[in-house]
C-alpha cells in the first residue's frame, strides 16, 4: 500500500516536472521569437522613400521625442510611433536627439534613423557673397537658394553685405541670411578701421569702404590688391581723379554686369560714379569688399606708382610716371593685336581705354576692349 502511494507521488512529480519543461520550452521559443521580431524591426530595413530615393525630414529645435516620432511616421520614414520611442528610450537615444534637416535613405532601418539624429548628421545648405559682388547680386544669389523663403524687399545699401560663406538652414528667410551679412560687416569694418595706419588717405569707415570696392573691382588678384590701393591712394593725395572703369559700369548698371565692353560715349557720360567725370570718391561703394580690399586701403604700402594697365597675364603693369605708362599701354596694345589676329604693324582697330593714349574711335558707339576689373588707361 506504502509502495503503490510512492510510484503515485513520483508518477505526479515527473508528470509536473514535464508540463514545467515543456512550459519552459514553449516559452524560450516565444522570446526567441519575440527577440527575433525585435531584432527584425530594429536593425531590418525600414520604409521605402514616397518619392526619390531618400526623404528629407526636418526636425525643429525644441521637439519632444513624442512630435519627433509622429514627424518622422508622418514623413514615411518609420513604420510605428510606438517602437521609436520605445527604441529610443531602450537605447538611450532619446536623450540625444538632435534638431535639423536630415536626408533619410530609403529603407533605412530603426537603428539607423536613431543613429542619424543621435549623431547629428544633418544636411548642411552655404551661400556665398563672393568679394566684390554687389548687393543686387547678392539678391539673386539668395532668391535662387531653395531652401530659404521670403523675398528681400528693398535691396541693400551698396557695401553694407560682407562678402563670406555663410551656413542656412531650410526655412530661414532671405532678409535674415541679409541682416547677418550686414552684421558681419558691421563688426568687421569696426575691427579693421580700428588698426588702420597712418598712410590712409580715407577719412572715415564710409569711405574705406566706397574706395576699398573700387579696388576689388579692378584688380581678381589678391596680391595685387595694396598696390592697387596705393596707386588711388597717390592718385587721390594729388587731387588726379581715379579713372577707374568699374566706375563706368556702376553708374549703368548699378551693381549687375554689363555683359560687354564700355563704349566711348559711355566713358564721356556724366554719372555720380563716373570717376573719369569726376573728382574723388563716388558718393556711394561700387560693390562689397571683402576683407583684404579694405587692409590694403586702410593700410596701402609706400609705392609711387601712379598708373597700371593690364599687361596680358592677368595682371597689370604698374608705373610711377606717364612715359612709362605710355609703353606700358603699347605693350598691351600688341597684345590686343595679336589676340585680334593682326600683325604686329598693323593699326589697333580696338583701342584700351584711355583716351589720352589712343583715338578715339570714329563712331561714337564703338565698343572699347577692356578686360573685367582692369583699369586699361589711367591718366
């Protein structure tokens, strides 16, 4: 009676023992699965892009993790909202997302949409005001970047922009990437005038600034830049007027190209710019200087020359007294024969720009030869 109870109870045991392991069982296999489930969400690949073959997502600063999911499933670029923030929380992520634009590949997967707003790597858009370029060009380099908006309704004071790199992101508006401009070069005028030297003929910030844009315009070459500089400077102590083409131009254009050669009749037009048909500076700059124009004007070098012209290489020749100029202007006229395809006798049928060194042209329309920012003829 005792043995029969004991085989019952050990018949019992082994029975529960069974259901146990099988139980075990069954659930090592759901939490593989489930595991596996998870796995295949995290690391598996994600939605495809609607469009393209990546979807730009842009996050703004201040999101919870919450309007970050809901941003990101209403781009297409993750499938719950749920397993984000349950990811991000799991990870530890949600404690450094990071606001921006963000091109997301397509079928990127959980984990790499984590990593990429973990790390940062948002898309970075630049606009650049080359040194130089005016402030109605400046405008149209704005209204042509995508990713600002607004307009800019009054166009900017001549010189007032700093010619740079800036970095914007999608949806800042143009007059904002215009105000920074201007405060960049606010601040940096106040530094250069600060360290100006004795030798500047400028009087004031103004017109360090208006001279400064005629010396960017005449010169692409940096290291001709204080030259330059010094010969308007010399020009200017002596009361000569500074002849500069570019001046010409201004006064047509008012910033934008001309697209051709200046004519004759041009060059003899009265306009406030005209610096052949004027005396000193121009009321206003010509374009927006960058930084070395103004160091070479706040601070030109000893130098006497007092003329240049191009001289061919894409660079002028520079000197002190009007003979020399003069052979300088021949120099540059067998140049231009020769780029003409005359010989070397023959008669100039275009001429450089100063009309104290060569006719002037019969029709008064005539077009004269006068490579950008290069100043053929000053008397």
């Amino acid at each position: 009676m005792f043995g029969r109870g004991r085989v019952e109870r050990v018949r019992g045991g082994s029975g529960l023992t069974v259901t146990l392991l099988t139980a075990s069982a069954t659930f090592s296999l759901f939490l593989i699965a489930a595991l596996a489930i998870v796995w295949g969400v995290y690391y598996g690949p994600g939605p495809g892009a609607r469009q393209g073959d990546r979807t730009v997502v842009t996050l703004a600063s201040g999101s919870g993790v919450s309007a970050i999911a809901a941003q990101l499933k209403a781009a297409g670029v993750i499938r719950s909202t749920d397993l984000f923030k349950a990811a991000a929380t799991f990870t530890g992520a949600d404690r450094k997302l990071r606001a921006g634009e963000y091109e997301v590949p397509s079928g990127t997967s959980l984990s790499g949409v984590l990593r990429l707003l973990v790390e940062g790597r948002v898309v970075r858009h630049f606009v650049t005001l080359p040194e130089g370029w005016s402030s109605a060009q400046a405008v149209d380099i704005l209204a042509k970047e995508p990713v600002l908006t607004g307009t800019v309704e009054v166009t900017p004071e001549e010189g007032s922009l700093w010619p740079d790199t800036y970095e914007v992101s999608r949806g800042d508006t143009r007059q904002s990437v215009i105000d920074r401009m201007q405060r960049a070069a606010r601040e940096n005028l106040r530094l250069l005038w600060a360290r100006r030297g004795p030798g500047t003929v400028v009087r004031n910030p103004e017109e360090a600034v208006i001279l400064a844009s005629i010396v960017e315009k005449e010169t692409g070459l940096a290291a001709e830049r204080p030259r330059v500089a010094a010969v308007f400077s010399n020009r200017l102590r002596q009361g000569m007027r500074l002849e500069s083409d570019p001046t010409i131009v201004y006064g047509l254009t008012q910033g934008r190209p001309l697209g051709r050669g200046i004519r004759r009749s041009e060059l003899q037009r009265q306009t406030p710019w005209n610096t052949y048909q004027i005396d000193g500076l121009p009321p206003t700059p010509i374009a927006n200087p960058g930084k070395q124009a103004l160091e070479a004007v706040l601070n030109p070098p000893a130098d006497s020359a007092l003329f240049f012209v191009a001289d061919g290489s894409g660079g002028h020749a520079f000197a002190a007294t009007y003979d020399e100029h003069l052979r300088n202007v021949a120099r540059w006229r067998q140049i231009e024969r020769q780029k003409a395809g005359l010989p070397p006798e023959a008669p100039a049928t275009v001429v450089p720009e100063a009309a104290s060194t060569a006719p002037a042209p019969a029709d008064a329309q005539a077009t004269l030869t006068l490579p950008a920012g290069a100043s053929q003829g000053l008397r």
